[in-house]
C-alpha cells in the first residue's frame, strides 16, 4: 500500500467520525495505535528467541484484539469501543480495570520495557466514537505486513512522510527537524559506535536517527557487538506527550529494542551543577523549543548567572554541562541567541566558549524550517575541553533557483555540498558589492575571541548582506568625489587614445 493511498484513507475514514475533530487528534488517534502495531510486531520478532517473556500480557497485544479468524469474528461497533475506551488503554497504561466485579490490575509489572508500554499508553485517548469506523482504521494497518520486508521499509517511509507531514501542521512543527539539516549536523559531529549520542529536546528523533544511521555504517556484517552497542548508541528526553510517543516509534522502527528516551522536562531533571558520571555523553545534537518561556522550575535548576527565560538558551547551558569533555556537539539555535545583549545570553554564550571550542558557526537560510516557522536558525558546533580561540562562520545562501523553501521545494541535503567544500579547506570568502558605497561583508569568515568579546559576545556575523552604506563625513565624501572623477576621466582619456587609433586620426 502506497503512503499517499494509506494516508488519504485514513484520513477519509476519519472524518466520518463525530468524535475526530481536526489534524490533531486524528494525529493522536493513529499515532497510539501504530505504537500498539509496531510493538507486536518487534515482540513477536523477539519470540523467536526461547527465553524471550512478552510485556504486553496476554489479550491486550496487538494480534489478540486487532484481528480475527474472519470478517465475522473480528471484534468490532460497541463491543471493540467498550474494550478499547475501559480495558485495551486503562489496562496498557498500568491502570486497574473491573474483571468478574472484581478490580484486577492485569499490567502491573516494572520492568523498562513494562515501564515504557504504560508511558505511551497512559495518556492515549481513543477519539472516535463509531466502532464500525475504528475497526476500518485497525483493519488499514492490518493490510501492512511487517514479515515484507518491501512493506516494513514502505510503512518507515510512511512514517517518516508523517513526520514531514509535522511541518505543515501549525505549532506540531516544532517537533520536527528537517532531514538535509540532521544529516549534515550528524555527519559534521561524526559519533562512533563505542559512544552515546544524546538529544535533551529530542522531539520525533530526527537527529536520533541520522545519528543511528551513520554509526549503523560503523556496523560490520557479522559484528553483534558491535549491533549491542548500537541498541545504547542514542538517548534523549521529550516533555511533550505527542512527540515522545512518535519519537519511540520511531526508534522502534529504527530497530532500537528498548528506547532511551526520557518522558519529561530535560531542564528541571537536575540542578545543572548535578550532573555528572552516567549523566555525561560523548556527543549532543539537538533543535530545542525556540520562542518558548521557561517554566520556573526550569530557571530554578540553573546558576543565578545563567538563568534565561527562554528554553533555547537553557538548553545550550545543558548540552555544555552535560556533554563529556572531548565529546563533540552541535546544537539548532535563532539568530536571537546570537546576537541577543541580556546578562543572560551574554553569559550563556561566556560559558558555552569557555568550556567548548565553539568552531563553527553555519548561517541557515531563512525558510528551513517553513511553514512552520520563518525564523531565521544557525548551526553551531562545538568541542568539549577547550577554550575558544577563533569561530568561523559560514554563510549558506539560498541555492539558485529559489526564492525560499517550501512544501514543494523543501531543502535537500545536496544543498549542503557547498558547506561541506568549504569545511575541509577554510577560507575567507567577501561578498561582492552592488556599489562602493556598501559595507563590506562576508559570505565566510575567522573572528577571534579577542574579536567576539570585544563586541559584547555578539555572534550576528557573516549575515545575509545588507543595503547598509558607509557613513562618510563631508570632507571624506569630497575627497572620494574628487579621486572617482579624476578615475573617470583617466579612462576616459585612454578609450578616445583607443577609438582614434583605432580610426587612425
């Protein structure tokens, strides 16, 4: 079954259903019961191994439910809404249930795998009312047989296309990081196998699986260590419901057994001065909620120094604090961090170079993240265990042939080729200007540390170029008046030497 032809039909089904209202929920409602899908199917997988015990007990699993010797005997209308609204989701989520007028707790074990079940399951809502349409929807992903290996790889891209599909669904684009971006970053940060990449605003686990799939590279045929190490390779945390849930899916598409993901607020986890030992990671990548107010317990777990009240910069003291020293980072931030003056900000960005050889800093174009977002963003990298001594900056202008990106025309990871010439063999690049009156820009440049304190630590460089002109004073303006005319006339003189030569007068 095609993406497009799944997705349409789902869609179709549920707008018939009272209880839907809107992209959202319908979102929510398929997001739980891919969960239940995907998770059968990996246990059923891990059941082949003798001493494998399943998690989800016996009658609530996605194969006992969902299907049924025939059409007839499939579970379906007020029978299957009673069993999935007051027993499939209050069991799943740890929750007692009334069995024979007794109250039971069927799922009560706490093991991690137990434990990430009722995490997902806990707060599911079943939107829809009209059990005959519920089972139409349960029926749609029956149709998708995981034991196909074409069909397993479809349903990742169609998962991957619902995660796109984010973007373009209002505030839920903050969930999701566009893949050119994550590849690049991941690429650039280069985590190896025997390490542990983590991101604290990990949202669907896009820079978690770019990060999956370059060190799966690492993977020798035949390695099994090396296939353990990889099941540890990634953790993170989200604090939103929706996200957290596609974000486990994800993984669990990705072939991760048990995911590492934290359910939670990443910034209120521990005062920062607590972290250390197993709280530690090799390399960091992440795109943390920007434009966001910070939760005063957030404010509260950071130094005095250090407290914003914007998520973003708190996320950059974190990824600092929490990353090992040689480990490596990058991190998605507005033009806002950048060149923002507050205490704050300025001390943020004192202590991200102070403990880090922030070394690169890549000026995105601005429609990356559109529609969900016209803010302009920046990539910076960074290595732990080193002061900073110089930033390069590089500018990525818009690629010929576009205005700006869009649904139709998203950003591609080819777009990124002339970064990636430019990385190995840096070099100042100046931007060609429209008169001499301009300012002189930069498409790349080295600024030092001596620069960037100098300037109060503000990081707005090698910016898009403007129409700012030089300011001249009257004596100045004169004098360059005098020498462009007498330029003119030079050559002015030269061509007429040339045009009579030319006539031979």
């Amino acid at each position: 079954m095609s993406l497009s032809n799944l997705i349409k039909r789902l869609q179709d089904i549920m707008r018939k259903d009272s209880g839907v209202d809107g992209d959202a929920q319908r979102l929510a409602q398929i997001v739980w019961l891919i969960f239940l899908k995907v998770y059968d199917y990996k246990e059923e997988e891990a059941e082949l191994e003798d001493d494998y015990i399943p998690v989800i007990p016996e009658g609530y699993r996605w194969r006992d439910w969902a299907f049924g010797e025939s059409v007839k005997t499939q579970m379906t209308g007020p029978d299957l809404l009673n069993f999935v609204n007051n027993e499939l989701i209050p069991v799943l989520g740890g929750n007692a249930i009334t069995k024979d007028g007794k109250q039971v707790i069927p799922f009560d074990k706490t093991d991690a795998r137990s434990m990430l079940v009722k995490e997902v399951m806990g707060d599911a809502t079943n939107y829809m009312k009209n059990g005959y349409l519920l089972r139409d929807v349960v029926n749609l992903f029956n149709e998708v047989d995981f034991e196909d290996s074409s069909e397993a790889h479809e349903f990742n891209d169609m998962y991957e296309g619902l995660l796109r599909g984010l973007q373009s669904a209002g505030t839920m684009g903050e969930f999701y990081t566009n893949r050119a971006i994550t590849t690049f970053a991941i690429e650039k940060v280069d985590p190896q196998i025997d390490g542990v990449l983590a991101d604290w605003a990990a949202g669907t686990g896009g820079f978690l699986i770019s990060a999956l799939e370059h060190m799966q590279k690492q993977v020798k045929p035949g390695d099994t260590e090396a296939q353990k190490k990889l099941q540890n390779a990634v953790r993170g945390g989200e604090l939103k419901p929706l996200a957290y849930k596609l974000n486990v899916t994800n993984l669990l598409l990705h072939g991760i057994e048990l995911p590492n993901i934290r359910y939670g607020d990443s910034l209120a986890e521990k005062n920062l001065g607590d972290f250390h030992g197993s709280d530690l990671v090799e390399y960091c990548a992440l795109n943390p909620p920007y434009g966001g107010v910070a939760l005063p317990e957030d404010i509260q777990s950071f130094p005095s120094d250090l407290r914003s009240s914007e998520t973003a910069d708190l996320f950059v003291a974190l990824s600092v604090k929490r990353l090992k020293n040689g480990g490596r980072g990058v991190i998605v931030l507005p033009d806002g961090f950048l060149f923002g003056n507050d205490n704050a900000k300025v001390a943020i960005k004192k202590y991200l170079m102070k403990e880090c050889n922030l070394h690169t800093i890549i000026r995105l174009p601005q429609s990356c993240f559109a529609p969900y977002t016209s803010i302009a963003t920046n990539l910076l990298f960074f290595n732990k265990g080193e002061s900073t001594q110089e930033v390069w900056f590089y500018r990525l202008d818009m690629p010929e042939g576009y205005k700006h990106f869009s649904k139709t025309k998203p950003m591609k990871r080819e777009h990124f080729d002339c970064v990636r010439e430019w990385w190995g063999n840096r070099t100042e690049i100046q931007d060609e200007k429209a008169d001499e009156a301009m300012s002189v820009t930069y498409k790349a440049k080295k600024y030092t540390i001596d620069e960037i304190a100098g300037n109060n630590y503000n990081l707005d460089l090698c910016g898009y170029p403007t129409e700012d002109k030089v300011i001249l004073s009257p004596e100045e303006t004169m004098s360059n008046f005098v020498a462009r005319r007498e330029e003119l006339d030079r050559i002015m003189d030269q061509k007429l030497v040339e045009i009579k030569a030319l006539l031979e007068v």
